[in-house]
C-alpha cells in the first residue's frame, strides 16, 4: 500500500473510528454474543486475493463489533478502567508507521531516548523518590513489570541456585500477576506466603515480619515482598512503609503494584499513595489504566539497575554495538523479557502534551468526586452497606440481603446494556464493583446506573 | 479529545505518516544521533498545559526523525526486516481506539475468535501440521513464544520441583531469546547444552543424542529442546526430523523457532522449512518480521494445549466469569506470561485480506530471488566469499581479504547512508549479512548496495 493509498485508506479508517466514538454510548456496553458466534461469521480459510480495502472496514461492523465488549463506552464499569484516547491512538498509528525498534539504543535512539524522558516526566509528575529517575521502562503490562521484579530480586538473592530456598510474600489481596511472575520464576507456590489483610484488606505486616522471621529461622531465604497500592478487589492500601520495613531489614526486594491507583498521585492531594516508597525497590503502574495512554504501556522504575539488568542481558554478536559496548546508553532489551520492542513512548508523549498535566488531574479528580459522590448515596440506602473504603474512584457495596440479592442487582446492571459491572467475591461475600475511569463518562452516567441499582433492589 | 476532533487530528496524523513514506528513500537509513542529543531536545519537564497537536506532530520531524533508524527503508538490510505495512498501520489504530482487553473471551469475544481464527487461517496457509489447528496464540514476540514453551515444557516434565535437574539443549547458533527463556524459567546456564553445529550451522542432531544421553545417565532431565530454522545469523536449518528424534524419544519438548524464515512457508515451493514439525511440541514465527503485520505480532503454535494453560492459569475471584467456567471458550490469558492483551489479530485480518495470500507470496518471492541473484554476484567477485548458504533472502558473505577488509565494506556501507547492515561473527569471523525482506525494497536498490560494496572493495 504505498503513501497515496494509505492517505486514502487512513482517512476511511480515521472517519469509522470517529464514527464508532460518536455511537459508544447508545451502543449495549456488554456483547451478548455466545461461543463461535464470531468465527461462524468468518470464511474457513484466508482469502486468495486481495479484498477492497472497503469491505474490510464494512465488516468491522458487521463482524466484529457484536463481539466487542466496550471497554471505552460511559457505562463501562466492570475491572479497571483501560483508557483510550484521541493523541494516544493517534502515537499508535505513528509508531506503527515508522515500524522503527526499540530493542537497542542503537536500533533507534529516539525510541529509547523519548522512552528515558517520558519515565522521567512521569516520575517528576508523580512526585516518586529520587532514585526511580532515569530507571523507568515501559512494559507491555504490570505482570511483565513484576515478573521482572522478581527476576532482579531472584538475582540480587543469589540467583537460580539458590531458588529452591527462596520465599516470597504478598498479601491475599494482591493481584494474581504476582503468583504468576513467582511461577515463572520458578517459586513453587508451597514458598509463596500470602499475608493476611486487615478489615480494609490491607496487608498485615506485622504477619509478613513474623513469617519472614519464621522463614528465616528455617533457613529460608526471604526474597521477594509484592505490597500493593489499590488492590484489584476493592484498591485497598497495604501499609508500604511499615511493609517496607520487614522487606528491608531482612533483605527481601520490595515491590510496589500500583497498577491502577498509582495514575492518581499526579494530583497533589493524592499523594498519600506514595507513601513509603522510600523503601521500595521497584514501583510498577499502568499509564494504559487510568492515563488516557492506550494499552499496552505499563511503566516500571526501578530503584537499582543493575541487579534488573544483569538477570536479564544476554549480549550474543549479532547484537553488539559500539554505542552499547561504551556503556554510554541505556539497551531497553536487557529491562524486559522480550528482545523487540514497539516505540511506545510516543503515546505519553502525545497524551502527555495535548492534555498536559492539569488535563490528566481533571480527568483523575472528576472520577474521584463520583465515587465520593455514589459512596454517599450508597451509605444513605439502607439496603445497601459499602463493603470496603473507597479510596481513590473504586466503589464496592453489597446489597444487605446477601449474596442473592446482590447477584440480582447486578444481573440487572449488565441486563440492561446500559452499564456492565463485575463483581468480587471475598470470604464468601459477592461485592458490586463499580470502577470509574472512562473519559468518556458523565456524572449523569453514574446517575443512570444508580437509578438501575435502585429500581434493581 | 472528541470524535469531530479526532477525525481533524487523525487525518493530519494519516497525512504525516504518508508523507514519511514518501521521502523514506531519501532519508539516511541510519540514524546518527550521538546519545543524548534527543533527550537534549526536550523540556525537562512535562507540560503543565495542553499544547496545540500541530506543535506535536510537527515535533516527529524536529525532535523525532534525527533520532530514528528506518527500518522501514528501501535500503535498511539489517538484523530481520519488521515489516510495516498501511492495512497494518490502520489495523493498530483501530485496535488503539477501540481499546478492548482480550484477557479473556468474556472480555471480548471478537478479540479472542478473530485470533483463533486468524492462527487457523494461517497454520492451513503455511502448511503446517493440523495438530496446529486451534491451538494458536499470537505474542508480542519470539522471545515472549519460546518462553511459553520453555514454561509448558517444565511444567509437563514436572513442574518447579524437578527443576534442579532439568537439562536444556539448543544450538550454538541458536537466537539468545532460548537463552533468555531459560534463565527467566530457572534453568541455570550450566544447565543448558549449546549443541555444535555443521560447517552449514546447523545443529548435530548426533551430537544432540549423545548429549541427551549423558544427561540422562547422569540422573538429569532432558526437558527442552530448541531447534531453528533460519537462525540469526545466518538462516541456518537444524534438521527438525533428527532432532526431534532424539527429543521425542527422551520425552523432551522440541520446540521450533521459525521467527523469521517461518513465514515463507506460504510459498509452497519453500514448504521444506516445514520438515520435521510432525514432531514438534511448539512452533513460533513472526508475522511481523517478513510478512507485512507490524510489531508486536508472533505466532506461538502449541500440539498439546494443556500443559501450556495448566503452566500459566490462575484463576482469582474477579476474573470467573460464566463462559470461562463453561470450558467452552479459550482465555488467552492462560496462554501467556501477561494478563492483559491488545486486540493483535485485526492487523492480521486487515493483511491477509489485504493482500491476500498471493500478494503475500509475491512480496516474499521477490526478496528470495533477488537474494538468490546477490549471492550469484558475491560468488562471480573473487574478493568475496560467500559465508553460509542463502536458505532465504539473507546473503551472508565476507572479503577474502580478513576481517579488516570485511569491516572496511561494512563501514563504507553503513556511512553511505543509502543502506545499513549489521554484521555477525563466527569462529572469529567477520560477516556481512545483508537481510533483504523491505517492502519498500525494488531491485535497483540491491545493485546500489552491491555497487557501493564493489567501491569499497
């Protein structure tokens, strides 16, 4: 497709994707579409010659939008949020375009150098500890990010032979990305210790000091401590000082998932969710959740490079270059498991400058006055009881009847098309998350779903 | 940035990214940036305010461009091409501003059926074996695809606990990312066989039997077997049917990286590159290296499922969902070291229906016979030699004059700023590769380089 056919063609593609955000919010937020439904619409085999660039896009449509479920639609509140947005797509299509590779300085010392100084901005804007700048990376997800916690930590601990006396610890609230990366690790989930949380769900940690101790004193090595800061279920804060503490004077890395609450710390007032990572040796969150910068961009500091990245360079001679062997630029390739890597950068760096920082604060304050906002009316039910602080724009309630009252009002919501929730069930309780976070919800969208919560009950 | 907006600002992006493509021939191929001198471009820190978009997009040519290599370019020869392409290009932005998650089908069925479907459309279109249908999955690259194998391989010969005594083989010539794989995994460098190779590169399957065999002797597992067909280097074949053998015999898992010569398998001609996948347990290749889907795009092919998703399935409250409990959908999330996943098969579905399968065969055939031609002219100069065979469109040669001659030619080449190799070195000897696989590429611009090599010989 050469530049002429491509002005055209992009110009078609550029127009439906407008068209598709002018119809996201009349359009059933959930797809209702069963096992095999898309595929039946598919032919068995790939086409022989090319097709009109035309019918392409008309099947978009056709196709595949009654399979879509729409993360981006004012009444998506199911998960957490996974913002896209118009600059951030936009850095998409350009980075597609250029197709340039960021796996070495050397390949394209724009795509690491932008990469540097948007981690940098970040860090800066997120008022993190000193020792993250200039030790950011972007990774396709906070499960990448904190396997390559774990990987640094596995080495600084004395690498794979010591393994199989290695433990780690997070809490039972922490998200399942943490279990994972201590898998592929090679942790067997016998040495995974998950800390019991408080009433708020928070980590306990004077259970994670006793059980690092207990280990100790079995002459195990505690290396890892996952804490996190808004937990998937309800975004609850584990204490990460104190937390912090236990880690550190035992010797255990400290890691720190802010997958989604982190993006909040850009506004002064929430910076509480800082707290104690002095003490933290990496820091991981996800721009792509709650940042307006399209999935994948995850961004992982950390506090020293070295240990992340001799677990992970492997230098044969193909890839050897003088800028590399000068010591004098940074290879993203030994920050990550993969060897190739997308410019992703440009995304913050367009969304970082059309909306600039004041933007992305009124984009992360309005959602938090609509939770405060849903908790209160919430508190003010009496058939509703909150089942967990709202902290930053995550609600979680339940109906007071129990559990199949709760199911029924849910089943309601996602019956409607006008809003989706998923739940969380936590000793045996079932709990209504409502996640706020899409640009393009309104207040009078949290209206429209507490009108459907009410009627439900 | 709303949909009226984005349809003003996206047709500018379209129409940056198309004037790109029209002066990509004239630009240095290489950048020749210093380290620093983008980052010495940019404020320290983020905007307060939202800038004008223009400004930005204007910043690609100021600020961007100096510091990109071009990897799309008619002259770019270097490493593996990673192909971009328009239907590519558009496929990405659609993906970006639809911003589903394909962590499960309940997520987005469209997202998970139109990748099983599209990993079908392609397995029957490069002939590969049919226990390949409906068990592949599409990865962000290579590297992340032979982990996977590396993690379904420890868990079926075991799991972590046997992990002390598992043995790895794969060749000398073999790509880092086996390596890489193993180390993330757990397998100590000790633990991993690098097995000699042929005067053709490829991998003793002898030696590998022997080596196996020790192994097993000795108490240890053998679990892991990495063959490649089209290494690195130089596009050497290790002979599949041999090695998987000696693997399949020992119970070990043959995986094949196929990453860059796997997609010529389209050509049934070059359906040889397929021999020996009967015996295969995983096969990964990459779209978008040579086969004009843009990166991130690899393509993991597993015979037996279950020990893949037994490896990497964690199942937490909030992601249970009806349709997963049912076993009647695939989750991709199991089949992967993330959680989260963009929406990859669109660029797949917009290129093969795009181009159609003999668009597809065409822009392959043309870079292996126009290979086939510049190995014809390095052998007729008796100054050169040819250093490995060319199995596909890589020439890999050398001055007979040394390294200090070989690297004479490279310099002159790369300063040239019409074209830019990357070299590799075996035994000791300096080799030029020259990787032919650009779309942009025409015949004229392979007499170019050879005619730049030919003055500076």
């Amino acid at each position: 497709m050469g530049p002429e056919e491509f002005r055209q063609r992009g110009y078609q593609a550029v127009d439906w994707l407008a068209g598709y955000m002018e119809r996201l919010g009349e359009l059933p937020v959930k797809s209702s579409a069963e096992p095999g439904d898309i595929r039946a619409m598919l032919p068995a085999e790939a086409p022989e010659h090319g097709e009109d660039f035309a019918d392409v896009l008309g099947d978009l449509d056709r196709v595949i939008l009654p399979g879509i479920t729409h993360w981006q639609a004012p009444g998506f509140f199911a998960y957490f949020p996974a913002n896209a947005s118009g600059p951030s797509a936009l850095a998409d299509l350009v980075s597609s375009g250029l197709g340039a590779q960021g796996m070495l300085w050397d390949t394209g010392p724009a795509v690491t150098e932008l990469e540097q100084h948007m981690l940098d901005w970040l860090a800066a804007a997120l008022g993190l500890p000193e020792k993250f700048r200039g030790n950011g990376v972007i990774q396709d997800s906070a499960s990448s990010g904190t396997l390559c916690a774990v990987l640094a930590a596995r080495h600084r601990a004395g690498g794979v032979d010591a393994l199989p006396n290695m433990v780690a610890y997070t809490s039972e609230q922490a998200h399942s990305s943490v279990a994972k990366g201590l898998r592929v690790a090679g942790i067997p989930a016998e040495r995974v210790r998950f800390i019991a949380t408080t009433p708020a769900y928070a980590m306990r940690a004077d259970h994670l000091a006793y059980e690092i101790v207990q280990d100790r004193n079995n002459g195990l090595i505690p290396f890892f401590v996952a804490a996190t800061v808004g937990t998937t279920s309800t975004t609850a804060l584990d204490p990460v000082a104190e937390v912090g503490w236990a880690a550190t004077n035992f010797d255990a890395w400290l890691h720190v998932d802010a997958a989604f609450a982190g993006a909040a710390a850009l506004c002064p007032e929430m910076r509480f969710l800082n707290a104690g990572l002095e003490s933290a040796d990496s820091y991981v969150f996800n721009p792509h959740k709650w940042m307006l910068a399209n999935f994948d961009c995850s961004a992982l500091y950390v506090a020293d490079r070295a240990s992340l990245n001799e677990a992970l360079s492997i230098t044969p001679e193909y890839l050897r270059n003088p800028a590399s062997d000068s010591g004098a630029v940074v290879d993203y390739r030994d920050w990550q498991v993969p060897l190739g890597r997308r410019f992703r950068a440009l995304k913050l760096w367009f969304v970082l400058r059309h909306y600039g920082l004041e933007g992305l604060r009124a984009h992360i304050r309005r959602h938090i006055a609509w939770a405060a906002e849903l908790a209160g009316w919430v508190e003010a039910d009496d058939r509703f009881e909150l089942a967990a602080p709202t902290v930053v724009s995550l609600v979680c309630f339940n109906h007071v009847g129990g559990n199949d009252a709760t199911r029924r009002v849910l089943e309601a919501v996602n019956q409607s098309g006008r809003a989706y929730l998923t739940p969380t069930t936590i000793d045996g309780r079932l709990i209504l998350r409502v996640a706020i976070g899409s640009p393009q919800t309104e207040r009078h969208h949290i209206e429209q779903l507490w009108n459907i919560i009410q009627s439900a009950a």
